[in-house]
C-alpha cells in the first residue's frame, strides 16, 4: 500500500488509544491497520495485535505511534541496533531476514500485477547476502547542535528532517561501521565544526576514502587534525568545496604539515573474482553498494542473459562497466552507455586495465529518447541489460525494442517504475516476461531491488 502524497498534518488528541490486528506492510515498512481510516504505525508486523494512537492525521491515512505489542508476530526478531527507531537508515530490523525477503517478494508481485498487468513465466530465487556490514557507499549528515555542544553524524532521523545521534552502524561495511562516533568527534574539534554538512564514505577492496563537503576552507589547525584522524584510522580523507570537480585529497605538505591537494584522486577498487576483473571507481561514483550481492547479481545475468560467442550485447546505464565487462567476455561485442561522462571515462579505463578489447563505451543523454542516428544504435543487439535509476527507462524502450533483441535484463532499484517500463515491453512492444525476482541488495530497509528477464515473441 501506497501512502498519499504528504497534507499538512493534524496532531490528534494523545489520549486516542486504540487496539487492531496489523494487515500488512506498506512500502515504507510501517504495519497497516485497516477498518475505518486507514493507519500506518511504524513497528509494527502484519498479524500482530497491537495497541497504538493516531498521531497524525492526513486526507487518506493517519499515522499511527506504536504503544505495545499485545500480541507480536512469530517472526519479529530483535534488532540489532541500538538507533533502531531513531535513524532513518533502517525499517525492517525488527522483522526475521527471511520474512524481510517475503515481504519484498510480495510487493514485487502486487506491483507487477497491478501496474505491469504481466505474471513472469517464472519466478527465481531471491539473490541475498549477508545482512550486517554490508553497504560500501553511504552519504551521512553532520550537524552541530548547540545545545549538546557537539556534531552529531549519522542518516536522517526516521520521521523529522533531523540528522540522528548515532555512535556505530552495523550495516555499514568495516572500517567504516566504527567510524560515525570518531568522526563526530573530530568534527567537533575543528573550527569549522558548523561548516561540514554532509561526509560521503567509500569502501573498497583496498582502501577506505572519506569525503567531507566543506562550506569554509579549514584552518591550518584543522588540517593536522584532519591528517592526523586519516593516519590513525587507516583512512584516506578528501574535501569537496563545491561541485564534484572541487573534490581534493587531503595530503602532506612539503613541511611535513597537512594540505588538500586537487592534483587528482587517486581511485579505489573492487573485484569481481568470478570474472577476473578488478574495477577501480571515484569515491563518489555509483557503484552497486552490497559486494557480495553485486558478485552474485552479475553472475545471475550472465546466467539469465547467456550471450554466447556470436552475441552483440548493448548495457544501458552502464556506469563504471560492472556488468559490461564481465557481458563482454563471453560475448563476440558489448557496448556500454552512460548519461555521465566521467563514468564513461572510468568504464573505459577499467576495460584497458582489464584487458577486455571487445567493448566500447558511449556517453548519451539516457533521459530523453535517444537520437535513431547515435552509433550505440547504428548495429542491431542480441542482448540488452538495462539497469537505470529510480526514474526507469521509459525514454529509450521503443529504440530498444526497436532493435529487435532476443533477450532484455531489466535490473530495477524501484518495483513501480519497473513495472510502469515492463508494461510497455509486454503489451506494447510485444516481448514476453519470462522471469523475474528480488535482489536483496539492502537487507534491514524498506529498498526493493528485483530483475526481470524478457524474450522477443
């Protein structure tokens, strides 16, 4: 179930207490409580038997609080943080890992019944991982509060716009699930404490890099702590004073003192072993953000998409080559496409250092229809693997479907615009859903990302 679009809100009086068997999840992960005006009460599990007050009301929901658990779900499990409830980084721990697949399974089926109006021939066994210290990427807040005369870091607070007090964070990959509290102290330590809103972190398979969007250049003082906190934790630090192209490493001057240096960022890597390749990415790239769940993402397309030796694959949103390059070893050609430049300059050099010859990369405008004349559409494609953003694909199916394929990958980080986009390739361009399934690439929170394969009738 959907929630509406937002209406200015009205608190309810707080002595409103009522009992109710929660009736599902809604796609945020908050129990549903039908039966007059509908309520979504976070923490809560379908089946439970709770107690709760409406806190908020709005058009066509009330928001519910959470007062006691009459009668709890066999599957609620503990969670395993200590800002559960507080941070908005996750939804899901206190539901069993396993129902959590379920329930992502469910929405994914509802979703493509109701919108896509299409049932997969099969559908395949979800793709999972493990579920703790497993997100490579993450963009925390940082706040100064006066009132507690310190930075707070962390994600957003679940239901206020707020940045949560976190100490650790366990789905964050090591080191950097042990890195929120020293950070915040560091950043509490530097003159330009109210200056630093915003810490990207990066881990790879051989480093882990930290940006810090910085409002102020830093004083001299700042720096050596700056240089002194990398040292310590065995991290490399970077400033972003403005755009992308700002970002700088933070590095030794020649009198051994600490200063940012815009000579180039030094990239860092990941492997994919089953394939050989070792791709090197920008700290603030895109990359797949659970490791051991990309690995098996790529071999299951491979798998679904199996392009043999006379096969022309065409990678659509290919960002650095994570599926392009491992496609091209087993294929006669591939081809990736990329609205960014400079992950198209990436792609490429991770095709040089890799040693795969049989690719090449093109930077387009993947948002609007592509024009018929581009040379990524020059020569038909045996094999199409899009993975776009939230938006969906929507602007380049019908050049898609014009090529004719013999098999389309669909992988989709939102059920709803895969659904919107599968509807056109089934009903319009007449391919065939022969399979589809989840991917459960952020265990503990409320993201679906799923694959869907196609077959040209």
């Amino acid at each position: 179930m959907t929630a509406c679009a937002p209406t200015t809100p009205r608190a309810t009086p707080a002595t409103a207490e009522e009992t109710a068997t929660v009736a599902g999840l809604t796609h945020e992960g908050e129990g549903v409580v039908r039966g007059g005006k509908t309520v979504f009460v976070p923490g809560a599990l379908p089946g439970e038997r709770i107690r709760f007050r409406r806190a908020r009301r709005h058009r066509q929901h009330d928001d519910g609080e959470l007062l006691e658990v009459l009668e709890p779900s066999p599957e609620r499990a503990m969670p395993g943080c200590p800002h559960f409830g507080l941070c908005g980084g996750c939804a899901l721990q206190h539901l069993e890992p396993s129902a959590q697949l379920l329930a992502k399974e469910r929405e994914l089926k509802e979703t493509l019944a109701r919108v896509a109006r299409a049932e997969p021939a099969r559908w395949l066994p979800p793709l999972a991982g493990p579920a703790w210290g497993y997100r490579r990427r993450a963009r925390l807040g940082a706040k100064y509060v006066h009132r507690k005369a310190r930075v707070v870091v962390g994600f957003r607070e679940r239901a206020a716009p707020y940045v949560a007090d976190l100490a650790t964070c366990r789905v964050l990959a090591a080191p950097a699930d042990t890195l929120i509290a020293p950070l915040a102290g560091l950043l509490t330590g530097l003159t330009i404490r109210e200056r630093v809103p915003q810490i990207e972190l990066a881990v790879g398979d051989d480093a882990t890099a930290l940006v810090l969007r910085v409002l102020e250049a830093p004083a001299a003082q700042d720096l050596a702590q700056l240089r002194e906190f990398a040292a310590r934790h065995r991290v490399r630090l970077l400033l972003q004073t403005g755009g992308l192209e700002s970002i700088a490493e933070l590095t030794a001057d020649a009198d051994g003192g600490a200063a940012a240096s815009a000579a180039g960022v030094a990239p860092l890597h990941y492997g994919l072993e089953r394939f050989g390749l070792t791709l090197e990415f920008a700290p603030t790239d895109f990359i797949q953000v659970n490791g051991p769940v990309n690995q098996a993402l790529v071999a299951r397309a491979l798998e679904l998409l199996a392009p043999g030796p006379g096969s022309r694959v065409l990678d659509l949103y290919c960002g650095i080559g994570n599926f392009t390059l491992a496609l091209a070893k087993s294929a006669a050609s591939a081809v990736g496409v990329e609205g960014e430049s400079a992950l198209i300059r990436r792609a490429r050099a991770n095709a040089v250092r890799n040693g795969v010859g049989n690719v090449e990369f093109h930077a387009a405008d993947l948002a609007a229809a592509p024009d018929p004349g581009a040379a990524w559409l020059r020569e038909p494609c045996s094999h199409v693997l899009i993975d776009p953003p939230r938006t969906g694909a929507h602007a380049v199916l019908g050049a898609v479907a014009q090529l004719a394929p013999e098999r389309i990958l669909y992988v989709s980080c939102h059920p709803g615009s895969l659904a919107r986009d599968l509807e056109a390739l089934v009903h319009e361009h007449r391919f065939r859903l022969e399979a589809a399934g989840v991917v459960d690439m952020f265990p503990h929170t409320s993201h679906v990302e799923s694959l869907a394969l196609l077959e040209r009738t």
